[in-house]
C-alpha cells in the first residue's frame, strides 16, 4: 500500500483574458497508507484538480507530489480513477470494460476471466456482464466502474464526485458497498465530494478546502466507530462535525 | 352465463394477464421526442410517400397541370421503361454508380484517417485544418474547368469532381467527431495503463468509429450530388448525362424518371450504411435521420 503526500503543491490557470488564476494554493497534504480521505469544498475549490494532480492527470505548477515515495510523473496503473462521468466504454460490455485493464495489461483470457468473475459477482453484475452501459442504470453503471478501476488492483484508488450523479438511495447503498469493498480490499482511497455527509460517513480523513483559492483550512479525523452505519450520521458527534465542516467552507 | 361474462372470463381480446388493470395507459404517439411502434414508423413513411403520388396522381390525371410540365405517375413509368429497354438507362445508371464508387471511396479512404488524426492530434489538426477549411469553401463545380485541362473529359474527371466535393468536408466533420470523444475516456485509459497507442486503437477508434460510418451515410449524399453534376459536363452517359439531353429534348417524363432514380439510388446507399452501422455497432443508439 502506498501512502500519498502533496507537497506546497499550487495550480494556475491561465484565463482567457491573459491572466492567471490561482486556483490551488500552497496544498500541503499527508495522506496514510491503507486510509479513506476524503476531500471536500464547494465547486470551484479545485478539490478535482488536487485529484486529477495525484492521478498525474493534470500537472502542478509549484509543489511536489508523490505516491508510495515516488514522485507522480503522469497517470499509472499503480492509481485507479473513478469519474463522476462513469467513463465506461460504451462499445465494450461490462465484462468488456472490467477486463480493460488487464488487456492494456496484457492479462491472458482465462485469468481476466477469473477476476473479472469475482468482481461481476462481488458487485452484483453477474447477469449483466455481457451487456452493454448503456443498458445499466446510473448506479450500476458507477458499480461497473469501481469494478474496471479495481481489476488491476491498483493500491490507490482515486474517486472524482463517484455517486455525484446518482439517486439519494442509489447512492446510499453505493456508500455501503465502497465501505463493503474497502474493508475487504484495503487500499488507498482518495475521495472527492462536495456532500459534507458522505464525506464524513466514508473518511477516515476529511479534508476541507476553502474556494478559490483553494487552501487546506482543515484537516478533521474522523473515528466513528466502523463498520459505520448510516445511522452514524444522527449522533450529536456527526451534527456538530458536520456544522463546522460546513460553517468552515462558507467562512 | 352471459356473453359479457364470458368474455369478462376470457379476458378482453389481447389481454393474457387477467390481473392487469381494466384499463391499460394508452400509448401517447404525439409525445414529444418519444418513441413509436415500428409499424408505425414503417406505415407512416410508407403513408408519406403515399400521399405525394395521390396529389401527383390528382393533379396529373385530372388535367389542372398539363403533361408538358408534369407528366403523370404512369407516364414517367412508361418513360422509365422506355429509358431502360430502348436508351440503355441501366448502363448509365451503373456508370453513374461506378463513378460514385470510384470518387467517394477514394475520397473517404483518405479524408477518414487524415480526419481522425485531425482530431486526436492538434499538431495535425493545426497543420491541415487551415488550409481543408479554405479548401472546402472553394465551390468543387468551380474545379471543373481545372479538372478538364488536367485530366480531360474522362473518368477520372468526374471521379475527381466527386472525390473535391466530398473529401474536404469530410475530413473536417471526422476530425470534429474524434475529437468529441470524451476525454475521460482516455483519461480513465490512461489509469489502466494504457500508452498513448493503444489508447488511440482501443479507445479513441472505437469512441469514434460509429460517427464515422454515419458520416460516411451522409457524406453519401453529396457524391450523388456531385455525379450528376459531372455528368452534366461533357459526359456521355450516366444519370445525370440522360437527365440533360432528356431536358434539351423536352421530355419532362423521362427527366422526372431520371430524377427519381437518382432518389431511389441514394434511398438504397443510405439504407446501406444504416444497415452496416446496426451491423457494426450494436451498441449504440440509433442513428436519428
């Protein structure tokens, strides 16, 4: 497992106009091996391009970041992504998109088969894994998409605003199955959402940003009690974390 | 046991399950944007057509329009006939054809690749792009002069009349569908470990292609366009060629007949390339027109 650390790590971009905007500023952040972190903060904080940095996605213009020891140099298998977008590959069925990995990987049919089983099964995909996205609803396409990043058990998984797109409910039991799924695979997962709850429910970690720029204002720990039940979210603890996440983003 | 309680028994006439409502929802087919029956997308097309040759028939067969200026469905069959048996018309039809053939797939054999690097790389795409879009503007009927003196008033004239018309905007409108493939996509490649190649054989292709066969269906119809325009132009057969020298002998019926040819033909390239993108692509929505 490999830890994650940012390091005075700032972004501009260049405006239309000619001038630059500073949208990430001085991002000093440590992120455990094998934690839950999640990143939080109102749109436009920058909390996806911070993401997109670690994934080597998108390039700082300052700073220093590095997984597992080793400064990030570009997107690698050693961290999966999750998009908002779900990004699955429509011409490829959902077996088809959870074996995409090992095929880049040059994986042989009967072991992509094999992993490609236990996620399908461990997901609830099973009777799905020859159609094609399109013929899923949006959780079970987000479920898809846990399950490609998951294939080539990368030991970072970085998740852009997942379950931004989905149904309260859908995404409650998506909630739980991620937890369901990290108790089971340990790794490191950075999570980046704008819903205060979701974070608190998931992180171990929960990292606020403030807008524009986006500066760290707070790193809380979180240590309810897990496996953690949605239920957690009506204890006074949870309220009172919530309010000052909150008041901290609108500062 | 009365009728109405038998039938009540039996259930109503299309209904199997006796436990659904007395009263099903009754499909809305003027909803916007929504979906309708095949039958009725068939019989309604069909109904369109239909109702173009009941006025055609009305107009003509009762005298308001004289023949001269719009013969009657029957006579332009019979011109039709004429054409073929005595004139030769599938000959010129299948020249036509061969030109298309000749010009429109030399056209996109090339336009689709130039497009699609267009479009995924921007070294590319800043390089060609200027100078196809400035070449798209010129009208391809204005090369036809240049294209006379450079290859006579052969084939290969009207070829490349074809192959201008089509080729230029082609590689503008594939280099346009590759790049909308959603950068996520390559993103989340990128994750998986793929390089940049397999990337763009794996995903940016794939993303594309589906576009790029309905592009083709589209750009179809400008080849038959510009065929008869060749043909129109020191040619000595072809569709276009018999719809011109039936025009300079004023026979209306057998210029209609060509016309309508040209319609069917274009009917059948377009049904083709439909065919092949549900083919190809089982996936994918529907193509929309």
């Amino acid at each position: 497992m490999s830890d994650i650390r940012v390091r005075n790590v700032s972004k501009h971009f260049r405006s239309r106009a000619g001038g630059e905007r500073l949208v990430l500023d001085d991002i000093d952040l440590h992120v455990a091996a094998g934690s839950f972190t999640c990143i939080v903060g109102a749109s436009g904080c920058g909390k996806s391009t911070l993401l997109n940095m670690i994934g080597g996605l998108q390039e700082p213009t300052q700073g220093s970041l590095t997984v597992g020891g080793v400064e990030v140099e570009g997107p690698g298998v050693d961290r999966g992504m999750v998009f908002q977008s779900y990004a699955l590959y429509p011409w490829l069925t959902v077996r088809g998109n959870i074996e995409f990995g090992l095929r880049m990987a040059k994986v042989g049919r009967e072991a992509r088969r094999k992993v490609s089983d236990g996620l399908l099964a461990e997901m609830g995909l099973t009777d799905f894994a020859d159609s094609y996205p399109r013929e899923l609803s949006g959780g079970m396409r987000q479920r898809v998409a846990i399950a490609r990043s998951l294939a080539t058990d990368p030991p970072v998984m970085l998740m852009d605003e997942p379950f931004g797109a989905l149904d309260a409910l859908t995404r409650i039991s998506a909630q739980r199955l991620l937890l369901d799924i990290w108790q089971r695979h340990r790794r490191t997962i950075v999570f980046v959402t704008h819903d205060i709850n979701e974070a608190l429910l998931l992180g171990d970690q929960v990292v606020v940003l403030s807008t524009s720029p986006g500066r760290v204002r707070k790193v809380f720990d979180v240590d309810f009690e897990r496996p953690r039940s949605p239920a957690v979210a009506t204890t006074p603890e949870f309220v009172a974390l919530r309010e000052e996440v909150l008041s901290l983003i609108f500062e | 046991m009365t009728s109405d309680e038998v039938q009540a028994l039996a259930g109503a006439p299309g209904t199997t399950d006796p436990g659904a409502p007395a009263r099903a929802r009754r499909p809305r087919r003027m909803d916007l944007m929504t979906a309708i029956p095949r039958t009725w997308t068939l019989s309604l097309g069909v109904a369109g057509f239909a109702t173009v040759l009941a006025v055609w028939s009305v107009v003509t067969y009762t005298g308001w329009v004289e023949p001269f200026f719009l013969p009657s469905p029957s006579d332009v069959g019979r011109a039709f006939y004429t054409l073929v048996v005595d004139f030769g018309f599938l000959q010129d039809i299948g020249a036509s054809a061969f030109r298309i053939l000749v010009g429109f797939a030399l056209a996109a054999v090339l336009a689709v690749p130039i497009g699609i690097a267009m479009g995924s790389l921007r070294v590319v795409q800043a390089f060609l792009e200027p100078l196809i879009a400035a070449a798209r503007y010129m009208p391809a009927t204005a090369f036809i002069s240049l294209l006379i003196i450079w290859m006579g008033i052969g084939e290969a004239e009207k070829a490349g009349l074809i192959f201008i018309g089509v080729f230029f905007p082609l590689c503008l409108i594939v280099a346009d569908a590759a790049s909308a493939t959603p950068k996520d996509y390559l993103s989340a490649s990128y994750t998986l470990g793929a390089s940049r190649k397999r990337a763009f054989f794996h995903v940016l292709l794939p993303a594309t292609m589906p576009q790029v066969v309905d592009l083709l269906r589209i750009a179809s119809g400008w080849a038959w366009t510009y065929v008869v325009v060749a043909e129109l132009v020191a040619a000595q057969s072809g569709i276009g060629y018999v719809i011109l020298s039936a025009g300079r002998f004023l026979r209306t019926d057998q210029v209609i007949a060509g016309v309508l040819t040209i319609g069917v033909l274009g009917l059948i390239t377009d049904l083709f390339f439909r065919t092949l993108y549900a083919r190809l692509f089982p996936y994918a929505e529907r193509i929309a027109r």
